[in-house]
C-alpha cells in the first residue's frame, strides 16, 4: 500500500508540475499574441491615416475646375456654344 501511496504522489506531483508549465506556457503565448494584436492596430492606424490622405487627394484631383482646364490644356477641349448644344428627349412608351 505504501508504494501506491507513492506512486499517486508522484503522479500528482507531475501533474501539478505539468498545469504550472501549461500556465506558463499559456500566459506568453497570450502576452506574445496581444503584442502581435497591437502591431496590427498600429498597421491599420496607418492605413487609415493613408486613406485620408488618398480621399483629400483625390477630391483635390477631381476637382471641376482642375478637370476643365486639365481638359482645355491637355486635350484642347471647349465649351460648345448654345447652338451646338443638342437635347434628346426620352420618349415614354
């Protein structure tokens, strides 16, 4: 009886040795994951602040009067005059 008294002892002594090392284990992983998670807020924090950037770069582009004379230097593009100004109506059916 006094060996498997023993042996029970031994056997919980390892399991406890193993859940302190699972522990261990478990808090770095989670300390090295958290770590990664703030680099990626980071990445997206730059993203995002690119992003802006892009948007008022693109309203500044697209701007009409950019584009109009963009057109009338680059391309030799006029305004028509009235008479040269076609409407079409759509015809219900």
């Amino acid at each position: 009886m006094d060996l498997a008294r023993w042996l029970l002892v031994a056997v919980l002594s390892a399991l406890i040795v193993a859940s302190g090392v699972a522990v261990v284990y478990v808090k770095h992983e989670n300390r090295r994951l958290f770590m990664e998670l703030q680099g990626f807020y980071k990445v997206r924090d730059q993203l995002d602040e690119e992003w802006g950037r892009l948007l008022l770069e693109q309203s500044t582009l697209a701007r009409q009067g950019r584009v109009e004379r963009l057109a009338r230097e680059r391309l030799g593009m006029v305004v028509p005059d009235s008479s040269e100004v076609v409407i079409i109506t759509l015809i219900k059916w």
